[in-house]
C-alpha cells in the first residue's frame, strides 16, 4: 500500500469509527438521551466534562506539536549550551505556574459541579406518593413488585416495568443471590443490588416510550443476558395496566389452552412459577401470570412469541446455558397445548 492509499485508509476507517460512536449515542439504552429529570442532569454533567476536557486535550496536543516542530535540529557541529537562558527559564517557569492553577481551578469547578448535580439528583426523595416498586435481581432475571398500602392489590411480575411518566418512582433493591446492578441509562445511574442490604432510590421518567435496562455487575454466565423492558406511559395508560395487572387472568375456555393448564400445573413448572388464581404458587423463577402481556421472555433474551415460548420450553439451556430453568421433554401435542395456555395469560 502506498502512503496515500494509507493515509486514505485511515481517514476511512476513522470516519466509520467516529459513525459508530456518534450512533451509539442516542436510542432507548443511552445515558445521552435522557427521558428523565435526573439523566438531563447527569447528561448536562456529562457534556461539560466533554467539551471542557475535550478543549483542554486539544490545546495539550497543539502545544506538542508546536513543541516538536519547534525542536532544535542540533548536529555534532553545533556548540553545547551549558549557561541557562535565564530570560527563557522564567518564562517557562510562569507558564508551567499559569498551568497548575488553571488545572486547579477547572478541577474544583467540576467537584463543585458534580456535587450541585448529586445533590440534586437525590431531591426526589421528598416526593410525595411515588410508585412504589420491589425489585429483586437473580441469576439472571428480575424480580418485579409494584407495592400497595393494602397488600392484596400488590402487582408481581418480572423483567418489565411499566411506568408512568411524569410521577415520582421509589425503587426498592434488593438481591437473592450475588451483586446485581440496576442500569436505566436514559433514566438514572447505575444502583447496585446487594445479598442482605436493601437500597432504595428516586427518579422520575418524562417521557413515554420504550427503553432499555441491563444488569451492569457482573454477575455470571448469563450476566449479559439479564436485562429488563421498561414501558414509560401517559398516566391513564398506567392506570389502565395497573387495573388489568391486578386482575388474575381469567381461566382458559379454549380446549387446547384448558388441557396446557392441566398439564402446567401437574408439571414440574409449578416448583418454580406462580400463575395468580391457580394452585401455582412458587417463586423460584419468574411470576407469569400475566407472561402473555409481556413483551420479551427470558429476561429480554427473545421477543415473546409462539415459537420462542415453544424453544424456550424445550430446551432453556440452549438459549441461556446455565439458568436453573430445566430442560422439558413434552409431546408436539402436549408442548402446543402448554404453549397455547401461556398464551392466554394476558
Ligand atoms: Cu445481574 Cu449482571
């Protein structure tokens, strides 16, 4: 390759590169474009530190460049220096001077800054009447309780949170097992989940849409696998989810979805989930009583479809290797008619 070609090549190459960063900058899993009053700060945060700190980058590496331009092309011919410039050394000396308290007093701005913001990122907490929401993190899916001052219209679902835009919500986190961190970059930082040592925290979503969470500890095998849907919504939208969450779904009518909730509740299924209304009780694994109204499966692994419930069931290990979920031998008859009941839990 000649230089240009080269040269051509890079420039190509950091062109794409530059595309890449500059895309992956915005969408529903993206801390610079906030949905929320604490991400707009963190995000404002975040843009002055990149332009201050970008600013001085450059003007470092033009000082280099002139600097090297600038060097002495000394030979064997040029006499040594041994007598200090002393007009020079002072001039040097005042820049260096000049330097060190421009770096200390940006530094200090920006703990300033930084303070200001964390400050008043925490002030939700006074907020009167948030939604009030138990998050439970496990190897590797969530655990999702929307709570009530009267307990039997609690609301037990797992790796989708609706929420509804424009009202305070309290989150509640805890673990079953090892480290997990909560992560909705376009809402609020990161939260970690610790065994034993519940946390809770505020933030608010503004506006309605569809948006991204992701465990970001690692926490095992399937640690990249753990994410979670959230569904910001106008509030009578909430309201109308909330109504229809409460309610257990209705028993099934349909023969083939009839003889699937036999064969749900006399399988091993009924060790690990819960179907709010039957005698499926356990809490092992995710609550699917209303699986059907979810828009993924395994802990935003596959979109929620016939097929993927279908594999999902057979052979879980295939999909997500080393999940407590067993494998599940059933007939093409048994498996439709499983399938078709998990359908109707809406
Ligand atoms: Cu849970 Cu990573």
């Amino acid at each position: 390759m000649d230089r240009r070609s080269a040269a051509h090549h890079l420039t190509r190459t950091a062109l794409a590169l530059a595309g890449f960063v500059l895309a992956s900058c915005g969408g529903q899993q993206s801390a610079l474009d906030s949905a929320g009053i604490q991400s707009e700060r963190l995000e404002s945060l975040w843009w002055l530190f990149f332009y201050v700190l970008g600013t001085i980058y450059l003007i470092v590496m033009a000082v280099l460049v002139v600097a090297l331009i600038r060097r002495r092309r000394a030979d064997s011919a040029t006499p040594p220096e041994i007598a200090p410039n002393e007009g020079r050394e002072r001039r040097m000396g005042n820049t260096i001077k000049a330097a060190v308290v421009v770096s200390a007093i940006i530094l200090f701005t920006f703990m300033v800054i930084s303070f200001r913001t964390g400050r008043a990122i925490n002030t939700l907490s006074q907020a009167a009447s948030p939604v009030s929401i138990k998050i439970t993190g496990n190897q590797w899916w969530w655990d999702v309780q929307y709570e009530d001052i009267n307990p039997s219209q609690n609301i037990h679902t797992a790796n989708e949170l609706h929420l509804p835009a424009g009202r305070p919500i309290k989150v509640e986190l805890q673990s079953n097992d090892v480290i997990h961190s909560f992560w909705l970059p376009n809402m609020h930082g990161k939260k970690d989940l610790i065994p034993n040592y519940p946390t809770t925290f505020f933030f608010e979503a503004d506006k309605p849409g569809i948006y991204w969470g992701q465990c970001a500890e690692f926490c095992g095998y399937e640690h990249a696998k753990m994410r979670f849907l959230v569904v910001v919504q106008t509030p009578d939208e909430f309201d109308a989810w909330v109504a229809a969450a409460r309610q257990a779904p209705p028993p099934p009518t349909d023969p083939a979805a009839v003889r699937g909730q036999q064969i749900f509740l006399t399988s091993v299924c009924t060790q690990c989930h819960t179907v709010q209304g039957t005698t499926a009780a356990a809490t092992v694994g995710p609550n699917l009583t209303h699986v059907a109204s979810r828009q993924y499966i395994a802990a935003g692994s596959l979109q929620n479809t016939r097929e993927h419930l279908a594999s999902w069931i057979t052979d879980p290990q295939k999909i997500k290797p080393g999940i407590r979920m067993p494998m599940n031998t059933y007939s093409d008859d048994d498996l439709n008619a499983l399938v078709a009941y998990l359908e109707t839990l809406k």
